[in-house]
C-alpha cells in the first residue's frame, strides 16, 4: 500500500483529498469487488467481462478510450529458427488472431498489423496483416528448412497490462494453434521483474510484451526495433537489428518537417511487416471505472493515473 498526504504548502494546484491510497491489487476480480462494495474509489484495468455490469451498475461510472498502445509477441531472431524470416512469416500466420481479440479482449481491442495505433500520425493503413492460414504456414516452416515437430518456449507475462488483458490465456490460445502447425510450445512465465530482466537479456525463444506510447511521437514506439534497443538489457525483445529500418529510424530523428517523418515512418512499417519480428497482437481500449461520487478525474493517453484536480462530491 502506498499513502499520500496532501501538502498544504504545496506552491501549485492544490490537492481536493487529504489522503491518497494506492492498495496494490494485481487480481481484476478483487479490485472490482473492492469497488462495488466502497472499499475503493477507482480501478485500473477492469476485465473485459466484467465491463457490461460496471456499465449498468448506476453507483459506478466506467471511462474509455482507444488506447495508444500496442501488445505483441517477440520473435528472438538471434536464436534458431527464428533467425529465418520465412519461419517467422509462418508463425505469424499460424495464429488465429481474431479469435484472440474476440475471446480475451471481448470487443475492447483491434487487431494490430502496425507497431503504431492507427490513431497516431504516420500509420500505414496500405500495409496488409499476415492471415491466418495455418496450410501456408506448414509450407512455409517445410520450405525454410524445419522439419516438425519442434519444441519452443513462449513466455507470457504474469500480470494484467492495458495492452493485454490476460496475457496466459492468449499464450493457451497460441499454444492450441502452433499445434496445429506441429510446433509443441511450452509455457513459461516469471515474476513480473524477473521476466523483463529475463526478457530483455535474450533469454527466451519468444515472448509477450507490449508498449504504452509515453508521448505521442512514432519514434517513441519505432526505438522498440532498433539495433540500439536489441543489445543485451535492451527493450527490444526480437534482438533484430536491420539496417535499411535503423537508417531511417536515426534518419526521422534529425527532421523537424512532419512530413519527411511520415514517409520514412511509412517506409519503416513495409519493412517491418516484411521481415516479422514479431507478431502483432492488439491494440487495447483502455477502461478505467470508479465510484459515481469521483469528479474531475482525466484520463491520460500515456497511461499514468494522475488525481490532481480530483474530489469526491
């Protein structure tokens, strides 16, 4: 639990509450349970199945918005065989990717073919996703060399993220579809710590993770698949590293003309979509409920809970 005591010699805004509490609840069930009952004021990240009795529920008011972020699952392109674009073009499309958004988001996510939500500036509506085709994705798997069946890890993230709303049951839905294509995953997750130190070190074969974009440039989302974001403790957790991406990338940097950015950007996402280094999962609306009595509560694109200007009438 952490508390905050509201400083009456603050020199700016002053706070409306005397006291914030934030009581760390990881399970989307109890925190929802903790509202209901007026044990708390606010919840982050409400289940999507629970979303249409928030909704009706007339001592709660339920807030959205589309989500400027992104889910996927990296591929560790230094690790064989996933140093073969073939093979991951063929995982790519091995997975059912709209029965993940219908089952797991449950109307509260779109699809992603981009690193980029299509609501910031630069996405390339042009650039088609892989489909679903688990027969191409045999042949291709036999065309690149593998001889099935054969054993990966897929690692899953311990705890509930805007992006990905329960991030085992989808690596249970990939599971179920590799299968198919005679590839045997094995589930693996950690501590929430331990699994970003882990990841970001290289050690799994593939992984899930996903981005909330921290200032609204694409740049802040592109960094992600940069050659300097693949070095060991890095936050690119594919460890690609492609040259005609990181020129253009390095490139965008030193332009001021809007412009300019976007056709590199634009650019960037082509190759990006050609080489699959990850499969892009969704892009999350973001819920956020609360007691009908909270007032003045804005909800940021960028994540963060913010109650300055906040009151309880």
């Amino acid at each position: 639990m952490i508390r905050f005591k509201a400083n009456k010699e603050y020199w700016g805004e002053k706070a409306r509450v005397d006291d914030l509490v934030y009581a760390i609840t990881p399970d989307p069930t109890a925190r929802y349970s903790k509202l209901k009952a007026g044990e708390c004021h606010f919840i982050i990240a409400p289940r999507p199945a629970d979303l249409p009795e928030m909704q009706k529920d007339s001592t709660l008011k339920v807030i959205s918005q589309s989500g400027l972020n992104i889910a996927y699952w990296a591929f560790n392109t230094t690790k064989p065989p996933f140093d073969k674009k073939e093979v991951r073009q063929a995982f790519s499309m091995a997975i059912d990717k709209a029965a993940i958004i219908r089952d797991v988001y449950l109307g509260a996510g779109q699809a992603a073919k981009n690193l980029i939500p299509p609501t910031l500036w630069s996405y390339n509506d042009a650039v088609k996703d892989y489909p679903y085709d688990a027969e191409r994705a045999r042949a291709l798997l036999k065309e690149a060399g593998v001889a099935t069946p054969i054993d990966i890890d897929l690692w899953y993230m311990p705890v509930q993220r805007p992006y990905n709303p329960n991030a085992k049951r989808i690596a249970e839905m990939m599971q179920a579809d590799l299968a198919k294509i005679g590839v045997n995953a094995k589930l693996v997750t950690f501590e929430w710590g331990e699994y970003r130190k882990r990841a970001q070190q290289g050690e799994h074969t593939t992984a899930q993770l996903g981005w909330t974009g921290d200032n609204g440039d694409p740049d802040n989302f592109f960094f992600l698949r940069g050659c300097a974001a693949a070095r060991p403790g890095g936050q690119n957790l594919t460890k690609w590293c492609n040259k005609d991406f990181d020129d253009r990338l390095n490139h965008a940097k030193t332009l001021a003309d809007q412009k300019e950015r976007a056709k590199l950007y634009g650019e960037m996402q082509v190759i990006e979509k050609e080489e699959a280094p990850d499969f892009k999962i969704a892009h999350s609306t973001v819920y956020e409920a609360m007691r009908v009595n909270v007032v003045g509560y804005k909800q940021s694109p960028f994540g963060a809970h913010q109650f300055n200007g906040v009151d309880l009438q």
